[in-house]
C-alpha cells in the first residue's frame, strides 16, 4: 500500500509539469518586426526585441513575450507560486516537485536521488554487513551492536541531508532569480 501512494504521488509531482503556461514565448525565429531606421540604426520598436543580426527587422528577446494587442512587453517563463507551493509541501517538496514543475528534470533527478538513492544505499550497506561481516564467538553481539549503529546513524545522517535539500529547495524558488526554469528563463515574480 505504501509502494502504491509513494508512486502515485511520484507520478502526480512529475504530471504537474503538463499543466504548462499558458502564454508561450513567440517564436523569435517566426514571428518579427520591422525596425525604425533612425541615423543608420536600426531602432527596434518595443524594449523586449532585439535587432536581428544582419537584418532590418528585430525579434524577440529571450524569455519575453509580446501582447501585440495591448503593446506590452512582459516577461515569459513560470510564474513562481506553483513550484514554489509544490517545493514547500513536505510530502512533495523533499522529492523536488516544484523543480519538475517548471521542467529542471536535473535537480528533480538530483533530489529523488537523495531522497530514494540515500535510503536504497543505506538498506543494501546494512544487508551487505549482515551477510559480509564475521560473527565473533566470543562477543555474539558485535554484529548486530555494529548493524544498529550504522542502521541509527545513516538514517540520521539521510534525514539531515533531505531535510537540508528540502529547506534550500524552498529557499531557492522563493528568492527572485536564483532558479530558472527548463527553458532557461527566471521565474517571474
């Protein structure tokens, strides 16, 4: 049963990141504007667009977006209240949800490592010991003390690690420009 709501919430964190944003960044490369020639320069008309190199028209910058009817130029990416609710939630942020939300499949890689990795490592350390290490005839309980110490302190020593990487993942989406998205753009604020 466990097994069974441990994936579950796995595969919820990880189809999260479907619920993609709404606006898309234009395409730079299909969409452009025509730049105003001001003295030989090529003036382009809104400040999110970029004079295209070698060209008499501009695009748009990347990780913007242009409202062609209202004639804004605002910034495109995640906005960060959702990764950042994903990354706070304890059941979901110690697997690194909110760094799947916004596409980063690296540090959501990197924290279902720590999470599941660091508890595989220490199962399969203390069933090695077990097979592994010699039971002495005078001291019978030498094993299972030396079992009970690492089993005490590599789960101490996990909890630490996860709890630490829990609080800096929160840390992280809530600090303005510290963390961008898969598409390589900051979070919106």
């Amino acid at each position: 049963m466990k097994t069974f709501v441990l994936t579950t919430m796995l595969f919820a964190s990880v189809s999260a990141s479907s619920f993609r944003r709404a606006e898309q960044v234009v395409d730079s490369s299909t969409k452009s504007w025509n730049c105003s020639i001001v003295d030989n320069v090529c003036k382009c008309p809104e400040s999110c667009m970029i004079q295209k190199p070698g060209e008499t028209y501009c695009v748009l910058k990347k990780c913007y977006k242009y409202d062609e009817n209202l004639g804004e130029c605002a910034q495109a990416g995640y906005h960060y209240g959702g990764p950042l609710a994903l990354q706070a939630i304890p059941m979901t942020g110690v697997f690194g949800s909110g760094y799947g939300n916004i596409g980063r499949w690296d540090m959501f890689g990197m924290y279902m490592g720590i999470t599941i990795g660091g508890c595989c490592f220490i199962l399969v350390t203390l069933c090695l010991c077990l097979f592994v290490c010699p039971e002495g005839k005078d001291d019978t309980e030498s094993k299972e003390t030396g079992l009970l110490v690492w089993s005490k302190c590599g789960y101490c020593l996990w909890g630490v690690a996860v709890l630490t990487f829990y609080v800096i993942g929160i840390v992280q989406m809530a600090t303005p420009g510290l963390v961008i998205d898969g598409d390589g753009c900051p979070l919106i604020f």
